[in-house]
C-alpha cells in the first residue's frame, strides 16, 4: 500500500496531457534472449483494464455487499476520454509492457484461481478517489443494464490525473502495487501478522509484512531504472524544481524507496535514542528517521523483519543476473510459485525455493542474500565483523579497513559455501517470534494519524531500544534486555530472563505482555 499524501501534484492542464501523449512513441528495447525459458514479448496496453466507480446521484462512489457480507466497489468499464487516453499511453513504455506478461505467467501458475468472466484476464486498474494506491480483491461489475456481477479477482485503486502521470507517479505506485498482486496470486492471500507497527521502509515489523511491503517496494526502483517519463526521470534525476511539498514524510520517504534501497543503507541500525528522553517521543522520531549508526548492523531477526532490506535483496536479485530484468522477473514468478504459500519466513523459504526452482542458481542467490545482509541470518560473528568494519570505514581508518575488508569479505565466501553445502542453516542466527503485547499503549495505524487506535505488539528477539522503552516505562529492563539479545539471539522466553537477569517481578511482568498477546485479534493489514 502507498499513499501519495500531498503528491498528486497540479490538477490536469493541457500541458501535461501532451507530455504524457508525447511519451507514446516511446517503447523500451526488447531483450535479445527471446529464446529464454521465461522471457515474454512486450504486451500492448489493452491487457490494461480501466474501471472507474459507479456513482449515485450526488456523485458519490456506490458500494456492494458481497455474500459473505463484505462491501466493495461497484465499478463500471472506462469508455474513452482524456484521462483514458493519457494513462494508456503511459502504460505503452517503460515498466508498463513488462507487467501483463509477468501477470498472465503468474495467472497460468497460480493455485489460487481467481473468477471474473465480465473482465476476462488481465491487469486491472480502479481509478478510486482514495488518495494513493492499494492492492485489493474483488469487486462488482456493471455492464450496461444488467444487473451487476461479482469479479473474484485482484486489481490495483488508484488515483489518477494528469499531474501524477506526467511525474512518473503514477507508473511508480502502478508497479509497486502489482508487486502485491504478484504475491497474492502466487502465494494466496496475506495472512493475519503480529507487527501492529506502521509500515514504512524505514520500520521493522515482522517477517511477512517485511517480505510483502518490501517486494512492493522493490518495483520502485525498477520503475525509476527503466522510466521513459520525462517527468519521473527529473524527478530521479533531482532535476525538477525545488518544491516545499518534498518537506511532507512520504515524499521524502519515496525518495529514499528509489535511492537508498539499491544503496543497501536499511542493514544499518538507527542512532539510539538519547538517555532520558521521552519515550513516546523518541519512538516517534525512532520510527521516522532516516538517519543510520554505521557502526551498528541490524541482527538477523531485524533483517528479516526490515522492508528495506527485502527490498534491496529483491531489487537486485531481479537487476543482478546475466539476464534483463523481464527474465528475472519472470524467474521470481517461477520461484514464488514453487513455494506456493505464506511461511512465518518467507524470505528464508524463498531464497530456498529459488535454489530448489533453479538448482545453477542456488550459489548465487545465496551470495546475494549473504551480501545483502552480511551473513546476518546465518551468523552473529559474520555480522559483527561487518558493522566492525563498517565502523573503521565510517571513521577513515584506511589501514585497520583494508585489513579487514579481506577478512570481511573471506568469510562472506566461507558462509556461503557452508550455506551451499548444508553444514550451516542459513537461518540459524534467527531467533523465534518471542511476541508481547499492551493493550494500554496504544500507536497509529499510520505515521500521521493523531488517533492511536492499535496496541503496540513487539518481538523480543526484534524490537529496538525505543520500542521497548515505550512498553516498559523507560526503566533498566529494557536496556538490559537489548544488552543481552546483542550477545546473540533469545531461544526462548526463559533464555531472555536468564541472560536479561530479570527478576521475579520482571519475568511475571513478561509472562502477563505474552499471554496479552495471544489474547489478541488476528491482524490483517490492507
């Protein structure tokens, strides 16, 4: 899910509308491995469908109420016009062309079949009037004066105008959201997740949430490397004007899905909050910073649990090989299918599945992820040494680095090459889902809102320092808790009340935030 608050730029004006109309005879070169297994020819933008609401006669958008008491859209075909013609155009170049082929493998894999014999096959877009842009499912269709009909398929809500085509906006939310259609018809439907933390590429929340946004994420920065838009590639290019809008978090945010996800920059743990500080506070601020502690990697559970670093994996798993993104893309599809599901660990089934999908691969894919996240998930000594080393780098100790560099990168080839051959798990510094839970602090479903509706939910094994502050009153606790989870993961509550030395009082403490936590609803995010 993306939401483009303060994005959409200027309403539509006759300008705009000739940049994008300008783009049409535009196309992006065509891959010269035709003969590849999984390689598709570029798709012309009718696999495209354009469907807008239905509205009553106040102009609102009308709803229905499916038979298992659901509302969703009622929607209708779009028919010609301006707007139309513009997002039609731009679905022509770029990234457009690649994603009806990738979703028509993907349908032909899929084991979850979809039904909506009024639409047919293909990509849908619902031009919705909430801001931004989600992945969703189902809706009903109005054709002419029949009576409406249930299509049981995914399709991507958007908002459109002229602004947001003619700045690349639009392409950019377009394929990150199909990232998620992507997901849903290879592995079905998300499932409930623990993390009630806003998502964000800057947030850690919990493995599957992290797998999911991140792979979404991951479409942006391929949308930026392949985009024809003129007005995408200034934007990326730093070259359109200076605006007072590119203050607003999700703005700045954006920028950082297109720039420092390839950069690898979300390994790096965040500054810690300062002693004494108001713990509300400093979460907040923990939770929107950019900034990063090049002397401190994130642990192997907070890799897993990080859309930025999904993110970056996926995005260069697909821009790395000897292939053109389109084949790797078409290979993702092929690994996910073989998965089939939702695992609690998804990115450490994937990067199994992709070996098993594509044996040549295995080695590879492993040195990638290892690279990625330095080891992290297989080994807190690789991952320590890196941030070691990261640190000498940071602070311009050229002697003390070029040393360990060698060292570094040594033992990066050692790990895979104990992953590859099966005497090590590539996990096996993952820790388990120690999962708490306080209903009485409660946090927002978004960055922005001002109405804390959620409890805050955190696992022991990934909540940062000011996570726990704020759901343990700032005291030692949780200090000492992040202190021992640094010597290596927590097998267990009763491993962390040893190591932390929680007392009597602490540990009933825990044990009350865990049974609060199973006592929870389940949690499914849109």
């Amino acid at each position: 899910m993306i939401r483009w608050s303060f994005g959409k730029g200027a309403a539509a004006d006759m300008i705009a509308f000739r940049i994008v109309i300008g783009m049409i005879g535009l196309v992006l070169a065509p891959s010269a491995l035709e003969a590849a297994r999984h390689a598709r020819p570029p798709v012309a933008s009718e696999t495209y469908i354009l469907i807008e609401p239905v509205r009553d006669g106040g102009g609102h958008a009308r709803t229905m109420q499916t038979p298992d008491g659901r509302v969703v859209p009622l929607a209708r075909r779009i028919v010609g016009g301006s707007l139309s013609e513009a997002i039609h155009a731009a679905l022509r170049i770029a990234i457009g062309p690649l994603l009806p082929a990738l979703d028509a493998d993907a349908r032909a894999r899929s084991r979850y079949p979809n039904h909506c014999p009024d639409l047919g096959a293909g990509i849908f877009i619902y031009l919705s009037d909430e801001d931004g842009g989600f992945a969703r499912k189902d809706l009903y269709l109005q054709e002419g004066a029949s009576a409406p009909r249930l299509c049981e398929d995914h399709y991507i809500d958007i908002t459109a105008d002229a602004g947001s085509i003619a700045s690349g906006e639009f392409e950019e939310v377009l394929a990150h959201e199909y990232g998620h259609v992507l997901l849903r018809r290879l592995l079905g439907p998300i499932p409930a997740t623990p993390s009630r933390t806003p998502h964000s590429v800057l947030a850690v929340t919990d493995p599957v949430t992290a797998f999911d946004e991140g792979f979404g994420i991951s479409m942006q920065p391929l949308a930026a490397r392949l985009t024809a838009t003129p007005g995408f590639r200034a934007r990326i290019e730093r070259r359109d004007p200076p605006s007072p809008r590119d203050f607003w978090f999700s703005r700045h945010e954006t920028w950082l899905r297109e720039t420092a996800v390839p950069n690898d920059d979300f390994v790096f743990e965040k500054p810690e909050p300062a002693a004494g500080a108001d713990p509300r506070e400093a979460w907040t601020a923990s939770l929107v910073s950019a900034q990063i502690d090049p002397c401190r990697l994130k642990n192997g559970n907070r890799m897993l649990a990080s859309e930025g670093v999904a993110a970056t994996f996926f995005y260069r798993l697909v821009n790395d090989g000897p292939e053109p993104p389109t084949e790797r893309l078409h290979k993702l599809a092929a690994a996910l299918a073989h998965i089939g599901r939702w695992t609690d660990a998804p990115m450490i089934a994937f990067i199994r599945g992709w070996g098993e999908a594509f044996p040549p691969e295995r080695m590879p894919a492993t040195r990638l992820f290892v690279q990625t996240t330095y080891g992290a998930t297989a080994s807190d000594a690789a991952m320590q040494a890196a941030a070691t080393l990261s640190c000498k780098g940071a602070g311009a100790a050229l002697d003390d680095f070029v040393d360990g560099l060698k060292s570094v990168r040594a033992g990066q080839e050692r790990l895979v090459g104990d992953i590859v051959g099966g005497r090590l798990a590539i996990d096996a510094a993952i820790g388990p889902g120690l999962w708490i839970a306080d209903r009485a602090v409660r946090i927002p479903a978004q960055f922005w809102s001002t109405t804390p509706g959620l409890p805050l939910v955190l696992d022991l094994n990934s909540a940062s320092a000011a996570d726990l502050r704020l759901m343990l009153d700032a005291g030692p606790l949780a200090d000492r808790i992040v202190s021992a989870r640094a010597e290596g993961r927590f097998r267990s509550f009763d491993d962390l009340f040893d190591r932390a030395r929680l007392l009597s009082m602490e540990r009933r403490r825990i044990e009350g935030l865990a049974a609060a936590y199973q006592a929870l609803p389940r949690f499914v995010r849109e």
